[in-house]
C-alpha cells in the first residue's frame, strides 16, 4: 500500500517476536479512528481498499498483520496466531493514542475483528463486517475438504487430483508440506493449486473468476497467502473450536452490522445468519445478492454503510 496525499502518517511498529507491522493512517485525523483488518489470513492492505472511504470523513487506519504486506519478516509464520495478531491491533491501537476504535473488515478480517472485539469490547465503538468466517474447522473444511466440489467440481478436481489417495483425508496438511519442503517447482504447482481453489468460489462474475483463478504460483504474494492460510486451518485458526458463536452474547452492547452475500460459497451465509442470532438485537444483518468478492452489489452496500454508519 502507497502513501498518497491523503496519508496522515506511516510506518513500522515494532510488535515484538521479531515481526514488526506496515501501518498507514489515512483520511481526516480528526474524525474517530477506523481499523481496517484485511482478509486472508496473509493478503496484505491494498490501494484499493480506500475506495470504501472518504478522507474528508473518515481517519482509518491500514496495516498489514504478521507476515503480510510490508510488514516483516514476510511470510513468517513463526510467532503468528490469532492471538499475536489481536494483540497488535491493541498495540497499535495504544501506539496511536486512540481511546476507541471502529473495526471494518471481511472474511478472515471479520473472525480478526470479532476475536478482537470479544477480548477488548470496551475499546469498540462499532463493527462492520462481510463475508462472515469465525474460524471452525467446519468452515475450513468446508473448502478444503470437498463442500466446494458441489458448485465447484472442476476446480475440486484440480485441487484434489495432485493429492495422494493416503492424505485426501487432510488435503492442509499434505498442502503445507510442500509449501515448506517441496522444490521451487513443486511449490510454485501446489501455491496455484490452492489459491485457485478459492478463487474459482470467491466471485459469481464469470469475467472476475476467468482473472482470479489464473494465480501464478511464484507470486510472492500468492505464495504468502497459501502457507498462512494453511498454517492457521493446520492449527483450527489458534481458537478453541466455536468459540466465537458461543461467546457471542458478549458482543451484544457493540452495534455491528454483518454484509453476507446470499450465494457466497467460500464464507456459506449459515454462519453469518447463526451468529447474528447468537449476538443478539444489536447486530443487524443485510443479505446482498452476491458472492464473497467486493464487487457490485456487495461493495456498494458496504460503501454505504461506511459513509452513512461508520463515521
């Protein structure tokens, strides 16, 4: 992510365990503060993430979580759980000298911004999330091990047919021994294979799909994304399974909306309706008639939460 004139500041906070993360401040510093949490785990803030906001609005703040982005070491996973990585919001947070903070964010952002709301709500002022994931090993599996094969059979079979018959049972695991100790080759097969898994489910614009499943496995970045992915569903994303749904009568006092896309398939709508249950009257949820990606629908309505709601 670039600084631009609208840049307030940037640069590196020093979180320990040897990883220090990119953040940006961006907009007008004296609106509250936003925390934009990005997806993945491992994509990284883009330039095109701002397009939600108004910097005459709004004063968000963009960083990269471990091993993302510009943050460094890039592509550690090393010290990178889901608990170091709420720590750093409330890091970075206190290093910013902000009382309370707005969370944004989508997918593995929405489980970051949950997590973080559950173990810091007093320093939440309002959530807006999309593409609902709490971190299951359901929901993991759900990619991972075959659900998308339903709508998705093609892109299973790609995923699927490089696996051996002996470890079909935990394609992740199979998946991050070659990330690790395969050949540059091998790596760079496999890091396609994966992301092009996702990819093949996240958008319902054939024109969109046609972009995204083209991954070239020695992208840096696409390499990043698969053994964090991969490290965090290995390890059921550093959570005690469900414990985002059972504790989410606890996040009732925080007003959040949920954005789900009705045909979503790599985020399923059924536990974003669930939660929303289980949080209670103040978090309200809006169906989009759309996917997983923030294209069309899905990101006019988030836009437009964010310019009427999250200020």
């Amino acid at each position: 992510m670039n600084d631009d004139k609208y840049t307030i500041k940037s640069g590196f906070l020093d979180v320990g365990d040897g990883h220090k993360i990119y953040n940006q401040q961006w907009g007008n510093k004296d609106c509250s503060p936003i925390f934009y949490l990005h997806g993945g785990p491992g994509g990284g803030c883009k330039n095109k993430n701002k397009a939600f906001f108004d910097p005459k609005i709004h004063n968000v703040v963009f960083y990269d979580q471990r091993g993302s982005g510009l943050s460094t070491p890039f592509g550690s996973i090393k010290n990178n759980t889901t608990d170091d990585l709420v720590e750093d919001i409330e890091k970075l947070r206190k290093h910013l000298g902000f009382s309370k903070i707005k969370l944004i964010g989508g997918s593995w952002g929405s489980t970051l911004g949950l997590c973080y709301a559950l173990k810091y709500p007093d320093n939440v002022d309002k959530v807006l999330l999309w593409g609902i994931f709490t971190g299951t090993k359901t929901e993991a599996d759900y990619i991972q091990q075959g659900g998308l094969k339903t709508h998705f059979p093609d892109a299973w079979e790609e995923y699927i047919s490089i696996v051996p018959q002996k470890n079909r049972s935990d394609t992740v695991s199979y998946y991050m021994d070659k990330f690790i100790n395969g050949t540059p080759a091998e790596i760079a097969e496999h890091v396609r294979r994966w992301v092009m898994l996702e990819s093949s489910a996240v958008s319902i614009d054939a024109d969109v799909s046609e972009t995204l499943v083209k991954t070239d496995g020695n992208d840096p970045n696409s390499q990043t994304l698969a053994i964090l992915e991969a490290h965090y569903f290995i390890n059921n994303c550093f959570l005690i399974e469900n414990y985002i749904s059972e504790n989410a009568k606890k996040l009732n006092k925080i007003p959040i909306i949920f954005v789900q896309g009705r045909f979503d398939h790599v985020t399923p709508p059924e536990t974003a309706f669930k939660l929303a249950q289980n949080i209670g009257d103040n978090c309200h949820l809006h169906f989009v008639p759309t996917s997983h990606a923030r294209e069309g629908a899905m990101r006019e309505v988030i836009k437009a939460y964010t310019w009427s709601w999250l200020i």
